[in-house]
C-alpha cells in the first residue's frame, strides 16, 4: 500500500477495535484513537533526532498539520536550517532552501533523500496520525506492549508505552511512547537492540488552531 492511501488507512484503522496482551495498553491506544479523530490541525515544534550506524542528524522543527494530510514542516535549528518543506492538498512535495538561495520552490519526489530524515523515512510520516496508525498496527498484530511505570515529561504527567516490534520490513525491535493527560504524544522512541536510532519530541502544541490552508502551498 502506498503512502498517497494513508489517509484511507487511518480510518480504517481507527474503525478496528484495539486488544492488546497488555490490558493496561488497550485504554491508551482507545484514547489516543479517539483524540486523533477530533484533530482537523495542529502546530507543534518538534526536535528530532536520527542515527544510523556513526552518522546522527539532529533537527528543531516546526511542524503544521491539516487533513487530510497536508504538511508543513521547516527546519529552525540543525541542518538544512531555514528550509522548508510541504506536502499540499495535492500530495504534491514543494520544497525550498534556507537562506538566500531560498528564493524559488521545487517539486521533489517523495523518496528524494532531500525530504526523507537520515533513515529514509518521509517527512510528512512525522505526524501523529501516521505514529498513532503504526502503534494500532501493531496492536492488531498482536505484537508484545506493555504499559511501563507513568513518568513526568517535561513537566506533564504521562502513561509510558513500550511494544515489541516485530516488522521484517524494519530494523527497530522497541519502539516507546509518552502519552499526556490530553492523550497527545509528547515523546517517541525507537531502538536497535540497545541503541536509541530515532526520538521525536513535540511541544507547544495547538490543537485545531483553524490554520490557513494557504500555509501548505509552495
């Protein structure tokens, strides 16, 4: 399946009722489920961090979201600084550089190591819907979770959720979530064996903020 069908996927993920060998997960993933159905937009800052094998690639991002799955995202610290990247309504990728030779946009395939992070993975897949339909994925597979000790993160209180992956498509065998009070999630970590490859955290967010669709045109 494509990624142009996401949108197609989520909902029919969102319709399947969640089990999990964990029964302390289940109500999470259900919540997380449920909030994602109220989203129309949001805005965020996210701060990203990828490795793969020596090489890491750190990023503070800006990042806008609108259905179906319009994007935004510009880099406010780290490499390509200043560049900025969207997916329109037309599933089109529009990107520019930073800086003074980011004068004029151009249309970029979706692969295109320019728009992917270290790992290859699509820059529009850092929204939360693509996250939340990968945990129920898994949850429908039956993959292990388990629902670790609650922490504070930054300063909000949050339910912790570990699973076993089990994708022969990928590397990652752990993948573990931060889940606030509002059923957002504020932290996603990833691992190979014992190495952290991938973290995401989001902050200052704003839940359906009724953003201008011009923002996501290029």
């Amino acid at each position: 399946m494509t990624k142009k069908h996401l949108p197609l996927l989520l909902i029919l993920i969102l319709c399947t009722p969640i089990y999990s060998q964990d029964q302390g997960v289940a109500p999470i993933l259900e919540n997380l489920k449920t909030k994602w159905k109220s989203v129309y937009d949001y805005s965020c800052q996210m701060q990203s961090l990828n490795r793969l094998g020596q090489e890491v690639d750190k990023k503070k991002l800006d990042f806008s979201f609108q259905r179906p799955h319009k994007v935004r995202m510009e880099v406010l610290d780290g490499p390509k600084k200043g560049s900025v990247i969207v997916r329109t309504a037309e599933e089109k990728i529009r990107a520019k550089k930073g800086g003074i030779l980011g004068v004029v946009a151009v249309t970029l395939d979706e692969n295109d190591e320019r728009v992917t992070n270290l790992r290859g993975r699509k820059f529009y897949e850092a929204d939360w819907g693509s996250v939340i339909a990968e945990w129920l994925i898994a949850a429908k597979n039956g993959w292990a979770m388990e629902r670790l000790p609650d922490e504070n993160y930054n300063n909000q209180p949050c339910h912790v959720l570990l699973a076993h992956w089990k994708d022969p498509r990928s590397s990652i065998t752990e993948d573990k979530i931060w889940v606030n009070q509002d059923h957002l999630i504020v932290r996603r970590q990833q691992f190979e064996g014992q190495t952290l490859v991938n973290e995401v955290i989001w902050w200052n967010i704003q839940v359906n903020p009724k953003l201008d669709p011009g923002l996501f045109d290029l």
